[in-house]
C-alpha cells in the first residue's frame, strides 16, 4: 500500500543518517557496482523485469539533465537481490541549506512491487516496505515498460522545482512568524492531542524551546521555526516507523499559525 506524508527533510536527515532511513526494515546495504551486477531474470511474454542498474542510471541521468546533483545517497537489496531500494539526496545550486529533496526509487525482480519512484522533501521505506513520498509514481512491469520508463521518471523530476518552492515557502514563513511562550506552551499541549509527540516527551520539547542545543535556532528568537525545531529534537528518541505521521501532523499544527495552507 502507498501513503502520501509531507515530511520536512530538516526532520529525518537531521535524525537519522540516509542509510539508517533505508536499511532500518532488514535489507543490504549494497554499493552502486552491486547493484549493476544483480542478475536480472529473464522476461516472459507478459513479464518484462527491469534491471535494478537501468532505473537508477535512468533517474540519475534525468536529475542531472535538470540542473540537480547528487549529494547523498544509499541503495539496498533485500532478498536474493531480487528487490531493490535507493535514496538519492538532491542538490542544486539554487537551493536552501536546510532541506534537500530527495527521490526514492524501488524496483523488484520477483513481482512484489512496480518498478517506482517516489519524490519528496523527504522519502522513508518503512517496515512493511511501504513506500512514502509526496510524489509516487509507478509502473508494472509489463509489454512497454521499457518504452514507458524514461518518461515516467521525467514525469517525477519534473516536479522538483514545484517542491522545492512549496517547501522554501513554508520554512520562511516558519522563521518569520514569532509566538510567545503562552503560544508556544498551547501548542505543546495541542501537539500531544494531536499525538505529535507523547506526553512524556513534552519536558524535552520544552527544554529545547526555552534553550535549543543548537545555536542557529537562537538567532532570530522565538520563532516558529525555533519551536519546529524543539520538537523535530524530540523525535531523534522516537520511533522511525511513527516519523511520517508525526511529521505530517506537526506541519498540520505549525502551518495554519503562518497562514499556510495545512
């Protein structure tokens, strides 16, 4: 099954290493020369598998084709390699520095999944190798995959630039909006009803509020972005598998204080 979360990139790189968001469900992790030498079965009349090597060649090409590079990335095979998962961190030269889009990227040589990619401030492949992103796209492997495939992955690229402005929009607005402790105090109560965070993590919240770990969220004072950034401290001690819905419900309680669509 395929779930649609906004999760802000500033939540889970700043959590959890790439690698850790991808591998955590039990998979290799594989270098970029093990999966071009993962064998590909071969095609029936109704069956057309894809090489694992050909869809990410096939997306990193067309990233870069779009003025985006590279930053970061992790890979895994699970199974007889006969499933594979990538995580690319993108980068241009206009972007932020606190955020990065990402695209995901899913293939399988034994019929479990399509072949996919999924976009997204940020993209998790969770326990059940479900697959999350603002943006999923797929494809069965049947007769014209190989036809399809190119204009499937531009179809995801193509939306970069509309995240990417979506998600600027929506940390300026963090960081230009200032609350008071009273505020701040009704949204962490708000935030357990909404099951943000657990009551017993509210201490935690508070502290970073009141004094953030890191100097940056001190600068401009108590912001919005301040608070975001209290609770996203919070979720480091929390469980990965529950990081897209509490992110989603996060945004959902910060951006209407902005006047962001929520």
């Amino acid at each position: 099954m395929t779930a649609f979360f906004e999760i802000g990139l500033s939540i889970l790189l700043k959590v959890y290493p790439m690698t850790n968001l991808l591998m955590h469900c039990g998979g290799s992790h594989v270098t970029r020369d093990d999966i071009a030498n993962a064998p590909t079965p071969d095609r029936t009349r109704t069956w057309v598998p894809v090489p694992h090597h050909r869809l990410l060649e096939l997306a990193q090409t067309t990233i870069e084709g779009q003025g985006y590079s590279v930053t970061n990335q992790a890979h895994g095979l699970w199974g007889n390699a006969d499933r594979y998962f990538g995580l690319m961190e993108l980068a241009s030269q206009h972007e932020a520095d606190d955020y990065r889009l990402v695209l995901g990227l899913r293939n399988s040589h034994d019929k479990t999944f399509p072949a996919s990619l999924a976009l997204g401030s940020q993209v998790l492949v969770c326990d059940n190798l479900s697959f999350y992103g603002e943006v999923v796209l797929t494809r069965k492997h049947t007769r014209f995959i190989e036809r399809d495939l190119p204009g499937i992955v531009a179809q995801a690229v193509g939306r970069l630039s509309e995240m990417r402005f979506q998600q600027d929009e929506r940390i300026d607005a963090y960081k230009q909006t200032r609350i008071q402790d009273k505020m701040a105090n009704d949204l962490l109560v708000r935030a357990v009803d909404c099951r943000v965070i657990p009551v017993t993590q509210l201490p935690h919240v508070l502290k970073e509020w009141r004094e953030p770990s890191h100097a940056e969220f001190t600068e401009d004072g108590r912001t919005l972005w301040r608070l975001f950034n209290a609770f996203t401290e919070s979720f480091k001690s929390r469980s990965l598998e529950r990081l897209p819905r509490r992110s989603q419900a996060l945004h959902g309680l910060l951006d209407p204080i902005c006047q962001l669509a929520a």
